[in-house]
C-alpha cells in the first residue's frame, strides 16, 4: 500500500483536487497518511506598500478572472471551491511555515523530521506555489506537483493564460517530480488539450478535470514497477528563454493588449455569423483510387451533392456484390442530431441518392461498418447513450438489428476495430465526461468480437489533442499498418493524421506520425476529420467557410 501525504494551503481546495484526493483514498493501493497545511497560506512576507503595488498591477487580469468565470462556469466546475475535510477523517495534519522566495517556497529544516517520521512514498503539492528545499527529499519518489502550461516553462501565477495571450492553439498540462531546477524535474504524465481562444474557464476547466486523472494513473504505474519506474521518468528540458514573465499574471497593459485582440475576435465571428449562419457544414468528398495519388494528396476529390436542411460526414465505405456503398453521419439542422444513412457509388465515383438505413433517440454518426464470419456489421458512435454498440445487417444494406453492447456506460467516441494477430482490438476516444473525447486515445482487446473487451494497461495509450481521436479504418500501405486520426488542435477536426502502428500488444502500444493532411493544402477548405477507402475509391469529409 503506497503511503500518500497532500500540501494544502487550507481545507477548502477546489473540485478538482476534492477528485484526486477521493480517488486515492477509495484506489484500494494507496492511501492518504498526512495533510500538510500551509500555516502561512494569507499571509506572506511582502511589505503592504509591496502587495498594494502588485494588487495594482494585476488588476485587469484578475477583474478578467472573475468575470469570465462568472460568464462561463458550468455545473461541473473544476475551479469551485470545496471543502475536503470530510475525506481526510482520521488523517493526522501538520501545520508548516513556508519561507517564500522568487518562484518557489521552502519549509524550514526544523519542521522536516516529523514529516520524514510518516515514512511518505509521495508527496503531493497542491499549495499556491511549487515547494522547494529539503521538503524535497522527504518522501521516497519524491515531491509530485500538477503544472499547468507548457513544458519548459515556469510555474505561471496565471495558469494557461499565457496560451491565450501568445494565440497558442494548444495548451499543456503534466504531472512532474520537482526538483532544486524548476524546469529539470521528471515528467511523470504529459498531455495537451485545445486551447480556447475566448474564454480563460472554458480553457481551464475540461483540462483541471482530465488533469486530476494522472495522479491515479500514475500511482498505479509505482505501485506496479516502483524505482524502476521513477528512473524511466524522461527529464524536463530547460525553461524557454521567454519563461520568466510567466512567473506573474499579466500586468495591465498586458491585458489592454489582450482585451483589444478579444474584443476583435468576438467582433469577427459575429460578422462571420451574420453572414453565413451558425451552422457548420460539412460535405463528403469521393475520388477512385489511383497510383498517382497516395493516401495523403487531398487533390482529384469530388464534393457530394449535400441539402441545406444538412450536412454529411464520417464517410466510410463497403463494397459488397461488385458494389460500393457509402455509409455516413446525416445530420438534420432541424432534429439536432443525425441519424445514419447510405448511397450507392457509381462505377464513375457519383453518388447515387441517400437513403436512411439507421435511427436512435439519440445522436448517430461514425457508422464504421465492417464483415466478419460472414455477417456484416456496424458500430455507430453511440455516446449519447453511452455505450458502445454493435449492429447487424439484417437485410443490407437497409436493415440493422442491436447485436451486443460491446463498452457500456462510457464516454466513447469513433470506436473503430482492426484484426491484428489472432485479436480484435478497439481504438477509442475515451473521456470522463469532464473533457474533450478529442484528447485521449483508449485501445480495449478481445477474443471475440461481442467481447469481453479488456482495457489496456496503459490507457490511455495517446493524450495528445493533435493525434488521438480516430479518424477512419486503420489500413495497410506498403506493409505498414497505417491509423487515421484527428489533430483537433486549432479546432475540432481540423487536419487529418496518418501515423504507423509500431507496437500493438496486451502491455505496449506506440506509433509514429508520418503524414499529414492539412486544410490549407484544399482550396476553401477549414477542417478534414475523416479517412477512408476500398480498393476502388477514397472518401474524406471537409468543412468549408461561408456555408
């Protein structure tokens, strides 16, 4: 059982922490043995005239604060202030001095012996500010500590705003051991989520939430593999040559500067709004299959005729009898949500007219249709439902029956299955619910197709918004088994990433991006998030401005 000890400022933290603190305590290998409380946590060694002056300064950025707060929390806010008192019953608390220094606090020496009596594993710092010092050495894997931001970067007092201020599109998060160099600690857990370029909360808030799941993830992996584990640990890089005014919020000319791009933006996608609607628009694009065109050459599409009342995306392809169908999300404006639907492709890569061949209660799209032992088969996305859920062709391809629940009550988007060395194995894009399904990549295996499927050990496998979701079938090309996915990094289904499966096991999984299609290299076009093909054609899906 890992002996667990938490640095607090008080016991009034905030939800995301209360989630890590409840996950420990209820992991069945880890346990809670002391709470830290920063004794100091109001008070501070600066002079009145000093904090007076800095109150000042930071008055734009914290007003911007609150009021973005107030304009976008939601009901499931990682930043709302609560009491975790009542899951720390029964663990003895110390109350510690921090000295404060630039960047950093430290614990007196005479106060470090009764903490090294606990005989901690880790230690975990959820003060304000990163401790340093001999507090460092008093658990055996060391003092662990959740960054918020880029890595090398310093330990900002305005946590992912910098990202908004540099137009960063993407924004980093990490779980580190911390040493005496701010920036040399080991990364235990490194992931990167969009970044909202309107509002500071809706930024923080899905990236807090899926954050709080390293320290479990992470604790396992100790709990399993100990020293061994820490010392395979890559080590952070030197800080960025900019990094040192991140130490601090933005000062108020900063946040003028900040406000006047704000505003503007806002302005912008007002007038973008008026004159072309609120609806986005996505089309299918088809082409038949050439060797002068690889995988990755967007050019040669051809765009399917689509409704107004519509869009169509997540094409997928099957050839049955000597003929092609095309299956693909149909997304009525007026219903909210799509239902499945399918057409015949011409010899000549015409679409013939689309027809509905599948309806729930609830949202459809992905319709990743596949044969196996003769029978043909659909897994929709289901998430409104929140399962993952197979489907047999009854009368194909117009008629589809409920087969198996394949994952039940999950967050899981684009599950797509491929046949790999006697298994079935699931790609997903998985979440609690809390954060982008866009940002994190779940691989399940299988014996059978109806299951029971297994989590991989090392889920998630990916967590990187720029290539985790799926994005169609896995295929082969010059023998190298290939994966699709999305990078949702500027936004969501953006540019279409091609990466080379190296390891794919019970315990390892590991592949490497090796091709990319961006939307610039289409004319007109602001996002591509789908991939497939036959032998015979190749469909994408695209996204185009002014519709």
């Amino acid at each position: 059982m890992l002996r667990i000890g938490i640095v607090l400022d008080s016991y009034t933290s905030s939800a995301w922490v209360a989630k890590v603190i409840e996950d420990i305590q209820s992991s069945g290998f880890a346990r809670l043995e002391l709470v830290l409380l920063n004794s100091d946590s109001e008070q501070g060694k600066s002079s009145d005239l000093t904090k007076l002056r800095n109150r000042w300064r930071f008055t734009l950025f914290h007003l911007y604060e609150r009021w973005d707060y107030q304009r976008n929390k939601t009901d499931h806010d990682a930043l709302a202030a609560t009491n975790v008192s009542s899951l720390l019953n029964g663990v003895p608390s110390i109350s510690v001095h921090f000295n404060r220094r630039e960047g950093s606090d430290s614990i007196p020496e005479n106060e470090l012996a009764e903490i090294r009596n606990y005989d901690l594993d880790v230690l975990f710092c959820f003060g304000s500010r990163v401790l340093q010092g001999g507090i460092l050495g008093t658990a055996r894997y060391g003092l662990w500590w959740f960054h918020f931001g880029d890595i090398p970067t310093s330990y900002s007092g305005a946590p992912l705003f910098w990202e908004l201020i540099e137009r960063n599109p993407v924004s980093g998060s990490s779980l580190q051991i911390v040493t005496e160099s701010l920036d040399g600690g080991r990364i235990l857990y490194q992931s990167h989520s969009s970044t909202d370029q309107i509002s500071l909360y809706s930024s923080r808030n899905p990236i807090y939430w899926k954050t709080a799941e390293f320290a479990l993830r992470c604790l396992r992996e100790l709990q399993m593999r100990g020293i061994d584990y820490v010392q395979s640990l890559p080590v952070s890089s030197e800080r960025k040559t900019d990094a040192r005014r991140r130490d601090r919020a933005p000062n108020n000319l900063q946040m003028i500067l900040f406000m006047g791009r704000y505003l503007s933006r806002w302005l912008q996608a007002r007038v973008a709004t008026l004159r072309s609607g609120p609806r986005t628009k996505w089309f299918i694009a088809i082409r038949r299959r050439t060797a002068a065109h690889r995988f990755d050459d967007p050019s040669n599409y051809r765009l399917m005729p689509c409704p107004e009342d519509r869009f169509y995306a997540d094409p997928f392809l099957f050839e049955k009898d000597g003929k092609t169908f095309l299956f693909f999300e149909d997304f009525r404006y007026s219903e909210g949500r799509a239902v499945i639907s399918c057409c015949e492709i011409g010899s000549d890569g015409s679409p013939g007219i689309p027809f509905e061949v599948l309806r729930c209660p609830f949202h459809l799209s992905y319709p990743f249709v596949f044969e196996h032992e003769g029978e043909i088969y659909m897994i929709p996305e289901t998430r409104g439902n929140l399962r993952v859920e197979l489907y047999r062709a009854t009368s194909f391809p117009t008629t589809w029956t409920a087969e198996a629940v394949l994952l039940d009550d999950i967050h899981a988007v684009d599950a797509t299955i491929q046949k790999f060395n006697g298994r079935f194995w699931m790609f997903a894009g998985i979440s609690n619910g809390r954060y982008s399904n866009s940002d994190e990549l779940c691989l399940f295996f299988a014996d059978a197709l109806t299951g029971p499927w297994t989590p991989h050990r090392n889920n998630p496998v990916l967590s990187d918004v720029r290539r985790s979701r799926p994005a169609g079938l896995l295929f082969y090309d010059e023998g190298r088994l290939i994966r699709p996915s999305q990078d949702c990094g500027k936004a969501y289904g953006y540019a279409l990433v091609f990466s080379e499966v190296l390891t794919l096991t019970e315990t390892e999984y590991e592949e490497r991006p090796i091709s990319r299609i961006e939307p610039g290299l289409i004319a007109g076009c602001i996002g591509t998030h789908t991939y497939n093909r036959t032998e015979q054609f190749e469909v994408v899906d695209r996204t185009l401005p002014g519709q």
